[in-house]
C-alpha cells in the first residue's frame, strides 16, 4: 500500500447491521395484530416480486422519476430494514479504527432513513460522513459512488479502505478506484474463490490488525 491509509468506508447491511426477522416474519407481525392470519412464506414471496419489480421500474429509489426513498419504499412496504441488530463485532471494530485515528465513512446502497437507523443503533457517532445511492444519485458497484465518498474525506483511493459483504458491490467495486478493498466472509462462502486470502476477512474483529500493518 503506498503511503499511509487515512480513511475506511464501510458497508452497513449484512455488515454493520443484520435485519432481525425476514420480511414475512415482520409483516405477518404486524398483520397478526390487524386481525389477519398470513403465512410468512407467502409474505416473503410477495415481498420479493414486488421488490424485483420497483427495482427494475424505479431503479435507485426512483430518484430520476422525481420520486425519493420514503415515496420508492411506500411501493414495496414500509421499514422492511428499520428493525435492525447490531452484530458483535460491529461496535468494537468500529471504536478500535477510531483509535487509530481513522475517518471513517459509510458507503451503501440504502436511502435517507439511513441516518436515523445508525443513529438508532448507536452507531452514528463513530462516522464522520455518510454517502447513499439516493444522496449520490448512483448505486453500487458504480464506482461514482465511492469517488463521491472519496472527495468528503478528502484522500486518495491508495490511502482509503473498504470492507462490505458482497463481492461485486463491495470488493471489486471499490478495487476498481484504487481503493483497497476487503471482503467480509462471516459464512466461509468465499474460501474457494480468486480472493487473497490477505483480503478476506472472517469477522470485523479482524479488520483493525488488517488496516494497521499499513499505518507503521
């Protein structure tokens, strides 16, 4: 890595934070309440052709259609991810890359009610920015994403890292700047793959010793 890393951007979902029931369970909750008797199998699968269907309708919360996050979300359903858990290892992960004197930033496909969900969770101080694709009128794995990112903290892609979940979104995306990118694998799923093994990651309990090689 050439010259001192400064910067860590990170993914949330299925990084950070894990939605606590699946759709269907959530929904069927709530329905229950309501007086309705629903299958969570059903729900779900109803969630996800909706989902699929606003997705290639209204692609990026339909920001170019003139719509915004709440307005994309009421087509699908309401807080489907409001209802989050901090996984065990976020919290830690996060305070020891603060000690490191790291600016830390959020990077991910999610809208506006991002804030106020990390700042739910407790999370929210710990970073001194956040970029979504609604704010950023791109998505992952569109590098403009993280060029955005790149310029609120204002260092080079050779002095940032990033760590997310998911290979393409996450890994190469970010790798396509530059930037160095690791691949959080918390199921193994990635062992047999072409990725380093020096770039993956089991649990954020990791990631600290990872980045700290490159600051000495």
């Amino acid at each position: 890595m050439r010259g001192s890393l400064q910067c860590v951007l990170w993914d949330v979902k299925d990084t950070l934070l894990k939605v606590r029931m699946s759709v269907g369970q959530q929904y069927c909750k709530e329905a229950h309440r309501a007086g309705l008797d629903l299958r969570p199998s059903e729900v779900d699968v109803a969630f996800r052709q909706a989902y699929q269907h606003c997705s290639r309708r209204y692609p990026n919360y339909g920001i170019t259609q003139g719509m915004d996050g709440q307005a994309w979300w009421m087509k699908v359903v309401r807080d489907t991810f409001s209802r989050c858990k901090v996984f065990p290892d976020s919290q830690k992960a996060l305070e020891c890359c603060s000690s490191l004197g790291l600016t830390l930033g959020v990077v991910s496909n999610f809208d506006r009610r991002l804030e106020g969900i990390l700042r739910g969770c407790g999370l929210l101080p710990h970073f001194n920015f956040l970029v979504t694709s609604e704010e950023a009128g791109v998505a992952k794995p569109d590098p403009a994403i993280f060029e955005q990112a790149l310029q609120k903290c204002g260092v080079a892609a050779s002095n940032t890292a990033h760590i997310g979940d998911h290979y393409l979104l996450d890994y190469l995306s970010s790798r396509s700047l530059g930037i160095h990118g690791y691949i959080l694998d918390r199921h193994n799923k990635y062992t047999n793959s072409d990725i380093p093994s020096e770039h993956r990651i089991g649990s954020l309990d990791e990631l600290p010793l990872r980045l700290q090689q490159f600051m000495d």
